[in-house]
C-alpha cells in the first residue's frame, strides 16, 4: 500500500486532477531550517532559499550565499532544491532549480496486468531579485515549470512576487511582516486539457531576537479554492552554532491535502553553524506516508 502511494505522489504532481491544479511539486518547501519551523518562512526567510518563499528575503543578504536542500521523501521519492544569490548594487540576484523524481513506477493495464515500468518527474528553473526600498524589501521571481510522466510531457513559466518589512524593535527584538504570490502563471497542458497551477497567497510574521532565537507564524490562501493553511514555530540557539527548532503545519507535505488529519502536524529539526557553513536538518511530516526528512547544507562568503 505504501508503495502505491509513493508511486502516487509523482504522478499527482505531474497530472491534471479534477481539482483543476497541478504540478503540485511546486508546494513542496525547501530549506530544512524553515520547514522544521512549521514551513513559516514568508517572513523569515533572509538567505538564498527566499527564492522560493519570499524572493524579497533575498535583499537581507550582504554577501553570496550558494545552497543545496535534498529531502527523503519516502522510499525513492526524492527532491532537491539548489540556488546560489549575489549582491550586487542593483539588488540581490539568484538562480535556483528544483528537481522532484523516483525510480521507475510500475504500470498495469485495466485489468491489473504489468505493462513495464515508466518514469515520472517534475522541475522548476528560477531567477530571482530581491533589493530594499523607502517601504521595504520586495523581490520576484519568474520560473520555467516542467513536468512529465511516461511519455506526456508538459510545460509552462510561473512569476512570484514579495514583499518583506522590518517593523522596528518591541522589546528586545524586531518584529518583521512578510506577503508573497506564488506559482502565478497559465497553467499546464497535457494533450486537450489544461490544468492550473498551484497559486498561493502567503502572510507571515517573525519576532527575531538577538542570540539566534525566533517566532514566525503563517498563513497560506489558494485563491482558486484549494483551501488555507496554518504554520507556527520556533528556533532557539542552545549552544554557539547549534540551533534547535520545533514548529507545526496543518499541510501536508507534497500531496496537497490540507487540515490537521492529513498533517499530523509536528515539524522538528536542528541546525548546526560554524564559520561560512551551516548544516540543517528537519523532520516533516507527509499525510499518510509518515515524516519525511530534509537536509540542506548552506555556504556564505
């Protein structure tokens, strides 16, 4: 049966559903540090991997940043995300790729005969800029959108959109506001039928305190009715370099389902820095296939 399922989250993904979205890889977060947070990075998100939750994050950087997120979905599920970012005078640049695959799936015909094995995947090409402005941070990124399974194949280009704003200290931190527009685009077309992508409009809030500790909420709406989402965590610097955080998610990881039920909704994770280089580690839960885990190994310099 898991099997099964597994074999069901590629082709989910890279199929038109009746629920008229697809490419469903697209709402897979990267960057282990904010989805053991909850998957609140809107707000939060101030290093390469603002490509795909805010691209305005990407002015908080002052130097380069290369990253590389890879996530075990569960058996040969996998999906990895890379991205590299550069300040320049003219704001904060970045080029990132998504690749979400498995080995081969086993195909029967209508009476359950095997028929050979096929494959399935999906990927995303980005550039992104994010700079800062008398009103804040805002920042977009434009995206080649590609998926196939078997022998269909279907593509399409997407734009995100953000803004970003430190709010000003409270107390002994800073209170930052963040909104972003995700996967707006055409759509993507197999054969006749053209099916829309996953739009999502997200709100978050951090509270930053010096140390290296955190509070970040958010909350995420699919105009086209696909439901809203819920994340909250933390980070808390227990050692020099050592990070630990917790967070929940009402969304389920890759399958798109929303609500507690299909979350099971505990996100945890750990961070370890030292110099230029940081080493994070979540644990994310996927609906009924159970946590799945995410590494993402970062450099700055």
């Amino acid at each position: 049966m898991r099997r099964l399922l597994l074999a069901g989250v590629v082709v989910l993904a890279a199929t038109p559903l009746r629920a008229a979205e697809t490419a469903a890889f697209l709402n897979i977060g990267v960057g282990a540090r904010y989805l053991a947070q909850g998957g609140a990075g809107t707000a939060l998100a101030d290093d390469a991997s603002a490509l795909y939750w805010n691209p305005a994050g990407l002015a908080a950087l002052d130097k380069r940043e290369a990253t590389a997120s890879h996530a075990e979905l569960s058996q040969s599920v996998r999906d990895d995300f890379l991205a590299y970012a550069q300040p320049t005078n003219l704001g904060t640049f970045a080029a990132g790729a998504t690749y979400l695959s498995q080995s081969a799936i086993e195909g029967r015909d209508a009476l359950g005969h095997p028929t050979g094995g096929y494959q399935a995947s999906d990927a995303a090409l980005s550039l992104g800029w994010g700079r800062k402005t008398a009103l804040g941070d805002l920042g977009a990124t434009v995206k080649y959108v590609q998926s196939h399974i078997g022998s269909a194949q279907a593509e399409t280009v997407a734009a995100d959109a953000g803004a970003r704003r430190d709010l000003g200290k409270l107390g002994s931190g800073h209170v930052l506001l963040g909104a972003a527009l995700r996967n707006l685009g055409p759509g993507m077309k197999y054969d006749v039928q053209r099916n829309d992508l996953p739009l999502r409009l997200a709100f978050g809030a951090a509270y930053a305190l010096p140390g290296g500790h955190s509070f970040t909420a958010e909350w995420t709406n699919s105009p086209r009715g696909a439901g809203n989402d819920f994340g909250v965590g933390g980070e808390y610097q227990a050692l020099d370099g050592v990070f630990l955080r917790a967070g929940w998610t009402t969304q389920s990881a890759i399958t798109g389902g929303t609500g507690f039920d299909a979350a099971r909704g505990l996100t945890l994770g750990v961070g370890l820095g030292h110099g230029a280089w940081r080493l994070d580690y979540a644990a994310v839960p996927m609906g009924e296939l159970g946590s799945t885990h995410r590494f993402t190994l970062s450099a700055r310099w």
